[in-house]
C-alpha cells in the first residue's frame, strides 16, 4: 500500500477522494499546506493522475505531480520571490523578496541571514516605499534625531539589513519629508481651531543661540467648544536681531498673520524681560488688530516660573558658600561606591529616619540644588559622625552652615512648591497662582520683620519681584478668582486685606470695577458666529424655524438695527447677569474643581459670562515649557539646529508638539488648592 500521511491536502479536493480505507485502518486526514507559495498558487487536475499548479496573478503553470511523484514547491517559490512573475511585481512596484534576504557582505554581520517564513496566519504585505519614508521623518521628529542620520553609514546597514528593497535617503530628501509632515499636521491643527468659539492667548519664550540669533517660540493656549483647555507651539519664528525694539513685535504680527488670530488675541505672557521700547513697539500692533480689551490691561503678562527663577537665584546667590561646601561633601560620597557605602552603614548604625537619597545637583536647574540641600540636611548627623568611620572625609560642614541651609530651604521650599505646579499634566490656571503668589508674598513679609539680617536682608531682595509681579498681575489673577465659584470676590477681599491693610478697599474696588467694565466690554461685542456655536444656535432652533427665514435672521442685513435697540435697552439687564452671579452663594470649596465644567453646565444660565470666564480662565501664567520651569539660565538651541534653514527648525519643533499631542489631548483643568 502507497504510504500518504505526509502528503499535503490539495485545495479545491474533498477529503473523501483523496482519503484511503482498509477494513483494519481508519481514513488518515492528509496534513494541511503550509508552504507560503499556496497564498499564490492553486492545484488543478488537467488529466487523469497530472495535476498543475497555477499561478494567481499570472495565470502560469507549473508542474506539481504526476502520479506518485510531486514535484515540491522550490520552483514556485523561485517564480514569486525572484521576480519572474510580471503581474505580481506590477502590483508591487518593485521586487520584493518575502522568502530569502540576500547577503551582503558590505552591510556588516558575521554570516549570511537565514531563511524566513512567516506563519500562515500572517498576511502577506507588500513593502511600501512611501510609507517608509513617512514613518522615517515622524521618527525623526519626534525624537529630535539629527536629518543626517539617514545619511550615517551604521543607519543605512541597518536598515539594509532589515529591508533591502528600501532606497537610501538623502538629507535633502528626509527635510522635504519632514516639512511635510508638518504641513499635514498644519492643516488638521487648523481645521481644529476654525471652530474654536473663544479667543486666544499667547506665550513668548526667547531662544538664543551661538549664531547670536533668537528663536521665538510662540505657544498658543485656548479652551475648545466641550470647554477643554488646549496648548499648541504656534510658530518658532527666527529673529536675527533679539535684542532690537521690534523683534517680539515682528514675531506676534507673523503668528497672528499665519493663523488668522486677528482680533482673537486676548493676553500675551513672556518669559523674558520686556522693555519699555519693546512695549511700546507692542502695543499699537495690538491695538490695530484685536479690540482694546479692558484698555490693554490683559495683553502684556510676565511669566511667574521667570518671577520664580529669579527669587530663587537671589537665594542661591545668597549662600553659595555653604552650597558648595555640603555640594563638596556630597560629591565625596556619591563618586566613590566604597565611600557610598560607609555613608549608608553610618546612617543604618545612627538609624537616620530620612528616606531621602543624596545626589548631585544640576547647577542649571535650581529646584535640584534646593532638593539636594533638603536631603543633605535631613542626613546631616550621618555626615557629621561620617569622618570617625572615614578618616579621609574632612569636609563636613559646621552647625552653623547647617542651620544656613535650612534657612535657605525655608526660602526655596513655596517657590519649589508653587513651580512644581506648572510641571502636572493637568494646565494650571491663573485661580491657583493667585493663591500662591498671595503666600509667597505673606510670607516674605514676615521674613521681613526677622531679627536676622540674613534673614531680613534676602527676603527683601525677594518681595521686591514679588512685588512687581504682583503689581503687573494681580488684577488678571484676581479676576480669575472671581471667576471661580468657590471664592468670586470673597477670597480677593480676604488676600488684599491680608496684603494691603487699611488701603484694601481701593484695591478690592479695582478688581471689583474692572470685572464690570470687562463684562460690559463682551455685552457690547458682535456675536461670533464660529462653526461650532453655528451648529450649537442650529440645535437649539430644532427645526422650529422655516430655513429660508432664519437664513434672513442670521444675515448680516436683517435685524441688525435690532441687536443695537436690544443692547441699548437690555444693557442693565445684561450686567445683571454678573451681579446675580457674584451675589449667589459660594459652592463648598473642594481641593479638586473642574472649573471649566462648571462654567460649560451653566453657559445657558450665563450666557456672556460664560464667554468671559473662558476667555479669562485660558489665561497662561507661564511662558516656559515643562522642563524649562526651574531653568535659570536663558534656553539656547543647540549648534545642529541652528544650522538648519529656520523654516526647518519651526517645522521639526512644531510637528513634535502637535505629535506629542494629537488631536484628541485634553485638559480638564483640574485646579488644586489647599489650604
């Protein structure tokens, strides 16, 4: 008998005929295919015991048995994987070797690969070019690899390598890739924003660099019609001349150009200093292009990580010397593992509770000088027992520099704690600074008082830009406050009594007179007609209203006359709606409070102050990026991307963002506050 339990089942044939009986054996089911070729041959009968294989592209025959004698698959394979069938490379474009990958010697590696199959339940796809090159620059992008990469001879084995069919890349090509990401980027971020119903407020942060060139990196911050709260990199316009009058000028003029922001802008926040020139040259720009909201009051920000960085240098500055002294002492332990190792038994036989480890700061970042003097002064005693265990350590600080240190951490530990704020994946709105510039400032007004002229001396030092941020910003973070409904003007009445004595009231009514002349300000705007309320004033109509008329109603020559009678004679009514609000009760104040949703569930009860409270909450009280919060020096772009044209540089930095971000990333502004 003729031995079949290893032939292969023959597609198209039932197991009935090609299964063999015996009186003794039951039917054997033949093993199924698992040749790779079988996804493009099939087997037909074309004579009594002949059978041929057929190619499905091509249509080709091919011997595969005759009789008991099979011809195996190797010539089939050599049919598809060595390009000798036309149909299947005019589907491709190209070769493309499924089976064998070529050798090359001059790739690299040390023998030739092995063959690969894939397993049945793997589909076949045909290699893309296109896409490569696609996935190559969002690659680049998104982890700041160099445009020369694909030119680096270990890059090209390697992808070699891993597919031989894929064309080298030049530079040129990869940048032209690259921009073209960001264009496609570009345009979707631009749909987005079309419907965006509110304004928007800017960030500026001045890069330098060592061509002596700036880099202004504008970032743009808005809530969206479900009342999220969204950041975006703007542009990275290059400015030749930073340090000119007209350089902030020129690179807000081309963000707003570029984006179609004209008289959407409601504040600009920059993280770097601003002359009076430079505001001058700024102001008109503004005015000329966007309604003069609350007189210009809302448009010029500073940046509190800057107002925050710089107090914190006045306190680094102040005790350098005992830094460097307890910097030297943890060096000692941390750049030998044998003296790490006798610090750790000192502190196991003191029984030190501090959990905290030692490490070396970064001297451009002063939140780790501020965290290594905390950890260094918890395990004070364990440096100061340390030289009877290692005879070689003599640098152990005195008492005094120990109780220096923690006055200086006393200093660092609310700026530490207010920035640590801005680096939460949730946006920090302008009603948690509010507070926490308020403790800032009470508390230096205690120092003030102290016996210590140390003590005295650097909390001066410190108010005196408190101060003045508190002077150019106050009046925005009170009116976000009032915006909340846990607090409105009871907590501005509470602080500024705490910060201004006898002279409070003058202050309160500022506030309390700016918040109405605002409001009055949006009662008197036109009403925007952006695709998203479009489609909110059509819902709400549903269908009640003949179309052809209501296209009449929405034009801009129907009623006009009448919206101006409405706002004239309705005007106190409208500003009704502010005093309602401010004279109901407070909401229980809770440490987490989705503002913005509150306001999104009563926009119908607060029609225009809604409006204003999302304008006003969107407000950014930083211009620096996440990790650039503690910097304390001026941020520069490194020496590969200076060398780059600008448009590339804006295009690499941007597309990463929006990447970063995609389309769905939201925030829902949780605000924190503790008390």
């Amino acid at each position: 008998m003729t031995e079949i339990t290893d032939m292969e089942t023959i597609p198209g044939e039932s197991n009935n005929q090609l299964a063999l009986t015996t009186p003794e054996v039951q039917p054997i089911k033949r093993r199924k295919k698992k040749s790779m070729v079988w996804e493009y041959f099939t087997i037909e009968n074309v004579s009594a015991g002949c059978r041929r294989a057929y190619c499905k592209r091509c249509k080709q025959s091919f011997a595969y048995s005759t009789g008991s004698k099979v011809a195996g698959t190797s010539h089939l394979k050599r049919h598809i994987a060595k390009g000798t069938c036309q149909a299947l490379l005019r589907g491709q474009g190209q070769d493309n070797n499924q089976f064998i990958t070529p050798y090359n010697p001059k790739m690299g590696g040390s023998e030739p690969p092995k063959r690969r199959y894939r397993s049945p339940s793997s589909p076949f796809i045909p290699f893309d070019q296109d896409r490569c090159r696609h996935e190559i620059a969002r690659m680049i992008i998104m982890h700041e690899y160099p445009l020369h990469i694909v030119e680096h001879p270990g890059f090209i084995a390697f992808v070699q390598n891993l597919q031989p069919q894929f064309d080298k890349m030049s530079f040129n090509t990869v940048q032209g890739d690259c921009v073209a990401t960001y264009l496609r980027e570009k345009q979707s971020l631009m749909n987005f924003i079309e419907g965006i119903p509110g304004r928007f407020c800017l960030t500026l942060d001045m890069w330098s660099s060592n061509q002596t060139l700036g880099y202004v990196f504008i970032t743009g911050h808005f809530v969206d019609s479900d009342w999220k709260l969204h950041r975006r990199v703007f542009n990275v316009v290059m400015e030749p001349y930073p340090d000119s009058h007209s350089a902030l000028s020129h690179a807000v003029a081309a963000c707003l150009s570029d984006w179609s922001l004209e008289g959407k802008l409601f504040s600009l926040t920059f993280n770097h200093p601003l002359s009076e020139a430079g505001l001058e040259n700024l102001r008109p720009l503004l005015c000329v292009k966007n309604p003069l909201i609350l007189n210009g009051q809302l448009l010029i920000r500073n940046c509190i990580a800057r107002a925050m960085s710089s107090m914190a240098k006045d306190v680094l500055g102040a005790g350098q010397e005992i830094i460097k002294k307890i910097r030297d002492s943890v060096k000692y332990v941390k750049m030998s593992e044998s003296h790490d190792d006798k610090f750790i038994q000192v502190k196991n036989q003191l029984q030190v509770p501090s959990e905290k480890s030692l490490f070396l700061d970064n001297q451009t970042q002063w939140n780790t000088t501020y965290q290594m003097l905390a950890a260094a002064s918890e395990l004070k005693e364990v440096f100061d027992c340390l030289d009877t265990y290692d005879p070689d350590y003599k640098l152990a600080p005195s008492m005094e520099d120990w109780k220096l240190a923690e006055t200086l951490c006393s200093f660092l530990k609310p700026l530490f704690d207010a920035a640590s704020i801005l680096t939460t994946t949730t946006l920090p709105t302008v009603i948690t600074f509010f507070y926490e510039v308020w403790k800032i400032h009470v508390d230096l007004g205690r120092s003030i008082t102290s016996e210590d002229p140390f003590i005295s001396n650097l909390a001066k030092s410190m108010q005196e830009k408190i101060d003045k941020y508190w002077k150019d910003c106050s009046l925005v973070l009170a009116m976000a406050v009032v915006m909340d409904p846990r607090f409105k003007m009871k907590l501005v009445e509470f602080s500024f009594t705490k910060i201004y004595g006898e002279d409070a009231p003058t202050y309160i009514k500022t506030v309390d007179d700016g918040i109405h002349e605002l409001f009055l300000e949006y009662v008197a705007l036109p009403l925007a007609l952006t695709p998203t309320y479009a489609e909110e004033v059509n819902g709400a109509n549903n269908g009640k209203t003949n179309e052809s008329h209501q296209g009449n109603l929405l034009s801009d020559h129907g009623l006009a006359d009448f919206d101006v009678y409405i706002m004239e004679t309705n005007s106190q009514q409208m500003k009704s709606e502010l005093d309602q609000y401010l004279e109901e009760s407070l909401l229980p104040r809770v440490q987490e409070f989705d503002v913005l949703g509150w306001w999104k569930l009563n926009k119908m009860k607060y029609p225009t102050l809604s409006k204003m409270a999302r304008d006003i909450l969107s407000i950014p009280v930083s211009a620096a990026a996440t990790e650039s919060i503690f910097d304390i020096t001026d941020k520069q772009l490194d020496e590969y991307r200076s060398s780059l044209r600008p448009e590339t540089v804006e295009a690499l930095i941007c597309a990463k963002d929006w990447l970063h971000y995609g389309s769905s990333d939201v925030s829902n502004a949780l605000v924190k506050m503790e008390f």
